[in-house]
C-alpha cells in the first residue's frame, strides 16, 4: 500500500507539482554548477547527482520516492519483529496521513532531511526495543540519516547526537558488541559530513551564507518590542538605528514571518539589509541584538514570550491563526509548466479534501496534534522502558532547533513531526491492542 501510494503521487505530475521559489533555485544550482552555503552544499549536489542522471527536477522526485518506499519496507519489517499488528497499523496511518507522500512530488530539502529524521529514529527504536543491532540496523543509520545530516544546517547535531546517546546507552549497559556496531555506523556519518562540509565545501570554494541571517528570531523579537512600544534605552535605541530607524522595526515586524523584518525581499527592503550585514560583519551589531533580546525577555518577558511562540507556532498550535498565511502544498495552483496525468485527479482531489476538513487540516498543516501525540506515546513508551526514550531524541532535537529558527508557517516544517508521530502511535496502539488481547485470554 505505501509502495502505490508512492508511486500514485509520484505520476500524477511532471516533472514535480512546485517548480517556483527555492525549487527551482536549488535546482538552477544544481545544473548550473553554482555552490553555496544557502540551500546547503549537501542538498544542492544530491540534486546535482540525480541530474547527471536525468537533466530534470522529476529525477530528484523519483530518487527520493526510491528513498522513501525502502525506508518503509525497513520501517514494517523491523514493526513486524519487535510487535505483531505494528505494521498494519502502521501503513494505516501513514497512508491516511497523505501529507508524507504530497511532498514526494515536490524538490525540497525537507522531504529527504524529514525522511532522514525518521530512519534515525526507527533504527533507535528497534536497536533500544530488541537489544540488538543487526547489520541491516547498521546499514539504514550509515544511508538514510545522510539525508539529515547535510541537507539542513543543524540536522548534523541532530542525527550525531541521537547516535552518540544510544552509544552511550549501549556501553553503560556493557554492551559492547551492539555498542561497537553503532559506533561504526557513527562514524561513518562524522566521516561523510566531514568530507562534505569541510573537504568538499573548500574544495569548491562554496560561498558562505552572509552571517546576519542567523538573527532572523532576534530581528523579529526587537521588532515585536518596538510595535508594543516598548521603550528602548538611548543606548539601545541607537544601536538599533544604525541599521534603521526605530519605528521601522515595529512596521517591519510580522508575527508569523520573520522574513519581513530579516530578508531583502521582505519589507525590511535591501539597502536596510545591507546596513544589518555591514553592522554584524564589522561592528559586533550581532552581539548587541543578542544582549538587547536578552534584556528584554528580562524586562518584559510577557511580550517576548508571546512574540516567540507566535512566530514558531506552527510546531505546536492546533488551530489555524487568522492572520497566518499558510502555505499549503495541497492547494497549490496548477502551473502549465507541468503535465497533470490521470493520477493527479485522484491525488489532488484527495489532498484538497484532506485540506479542507478543520480535523485532517490541523493535522497536515498545524504541528499541535503531532505534537501532542509523539509526547503522549513518550510518556506511555518511558513508562515501560526508560531507554526507548532515546528513539524521541531524534525528533525533539529537531522541533527544539526549528522553534529558534523557523521563519514561515509552512506545512513542511512539520513534516518530520508527522511521519514520526505515525511511527510512535503505531508502536503504542498495536502494544495495547496485544495486551488487551493477553489480559482476555488469561481472563
């Protein structure tokens, strides 16, 4: 069933159902042999190796598909040995979810780095549940997690950290055999990001991201600030003026965008942009953005608090903002660049119903109820054994990451979210289910 509904999505347009925006900057990259830091470097030549084999985005989507059904055929194999009625549960669910198998037909670096989140944690579920560590478990950890590991900036403490814990678990455990095989697969992944991201990144000479786009939260929390106007210090207040005027940080500030306030394109407008890179290059403007946003968290804890969580609350809220934009993939408009086959009707008709239902919307577009269910199996799987609570690092790590740095409520912020909260309900359902059905025949 995962297969088909791969496959179902994957035909039902060419070469991809998004060809605007950083589809189709990646992959102008890509083709173009044009190296930098923004898209990463990683992400950038996976795309470029699917292109030597194919000069199209469709070759990318086809790569990932192929990516995506394997992992799914280790995710049942290892969910039918660990607890029977797992697997079922688990196509189920996943199948019904849609929202994994919409982004299959999309060129976008969080299809595979959400493909990588999950692997990870599969691989740690299995090896904590069982003991063991199989050559297959060995395998999937050194491949799929690469995805994670380069295709976004900070996936690599994600997926090292998650490795390391359940090493550290194996060795105090004494262990040292299972303790030995993740240790390979450990440092095979140090290994392949050092080659890509140091080797391979001087080699090509890639051009860095300008260092002012890491205060994208700050800029937005000052702006916050200013638009209830907060009174700033005259010290405070002319450091803030060397990029622009006061009040134009309060006109800049968008609860839900911090690009507005951050990016060139956004109302903060490029010459501003340029002044912020000046400051935070040569005159230490980073380090003072930072004190300024510490003083007031401090201060006026109230409003930054609520400014900070509106601004990543597509990781947990469970309704929709009125004056959020979203940017739902399921209801992209149809584009004459691309071929529609039949397929497509049935997919598109199925994404749209799923996106128009308050219920399944909160789902597929809201990170609240995914959220709310990865914590709840946590409770019920670390009651029953502590260790497989190292299986929910992969992912905590990950929201924790996107909760400081998540410009947009886009959808596919929460991708990783979904595909593991489809994983962990599984586990925990088909565990009742069997323990219910031991009580009856002890009964």
């Amino acid at each position: 069933m995962i297969a088909a509904e791969s496959v179902l999505f994957l035909i039902s347009t060419y070469p991809g159902i998004w060809l605007q925006g950083d589809a189709a900057g990646v992959y102008g990259e890509a083709v173009n042999n044009v190296w930098d830091a923004w898209h990463t470097i990683g992400y950038v030549w996976f795309v470029r190796l699917c292109t030597l084999v194919y000069n199209s985005p469709y070759a990318v989507n086809v790569a990932q598909t192929v990516f995506w059904v394997i992992l799914n055929f280790y995710i049942l194999d290892i969910l039918e040995k660990t607890n029977k009625g797992n697997a079922f549960l688990y196509t189920v669910l996943l199948c019904c979810s849609t929202f994994p198998f919409l982004y299959l037909e999309m060129l976008a670096k969080d299809t595979v780095f959400s493909m990588g989140i999950l692997a990870t944690t599969a691989v740690l579920y299995k090896v904590l549940e069982t003991e063991a560590v199989s050559g297959k478990d060995v395998l999937c950890l050194a491949t799929i997690p690469v995805f994670s590991l380069l295709c976004r900036h900070g996936g690599e403490l994600v997926v090292l950290v998650s490795c390391a814990a359940t090493l550290a678990y194996f060795l105090v455990k004494h262990q040292k055999q299972q303790a030995k095989k993740i240790l390979v697969a450990l440092l095979w992944l140090l290994f392949v990001y050092l080659l890509v991201n140091v080797v391979l990144t001087k080699a090509l000479s890639v051009a860095k991201n300008p260092s002012y786009v890491k205060y994208s939260t700050p800029m937005a929390m000052v702006g916050a600030a200013v638009a209830q106007d907060v009174t700033f210090s005259e010290e405070d207040t002319a450091i803030l003026e060397r990029v622009m005027p006061l009040e134009q940080w309060g006109e800049c500030y968008n609860r839900y965008w911090s690009d507005d306030i951050a990016r060139d394109w956004g109302k903060i407008g490029p010459d501003a942009v340029g002044r912020l890179q000046e400051e935070v290059d040569n005159n230490g403007f980073g380090a003072e953005l930072l004190r300024i946003n510490a003083k007031l968290l401090i201060q006026h804890p109230v409003i930054y608090l609520r400014a900070f969580f509106d601004m990543n609350s597509i990781l947990w809220e469970f309704g929709t903002p009125q004056e959020a934009s979203l940017m739902s993939v399921a209801m992209v408009k149809e584009d004459e660049q691309i071929r529609y086959s039949a397929a497509y009707t049935v997919t598109r008709t199925l994404a749209q119903f799923l996106d128009s239902y308050p219920l399944t919307r909160a789902v597929m577009v809201r990170g609240g109820v995914p959220l709310f269910l990865i914590l709840f199996c946590a409770v019920i799987l670390g009651i029953r054994k502590k260790a497989l609570l190292i299986s929910f690092l992969p992912i905590a790590l990950v929201e924790l990451m996107l909760a400081f740095t998540v410009p947009a409520q886009d959808p596919r912020y929460i991708l990783p979210a979904i595909e593991c909260a489809v994983l962990f309900v599984s586990i925990v359902l088909a565990k009742a289910a069997n323990g219910k059905k031991r009580c009856m025949a002890h009964g």
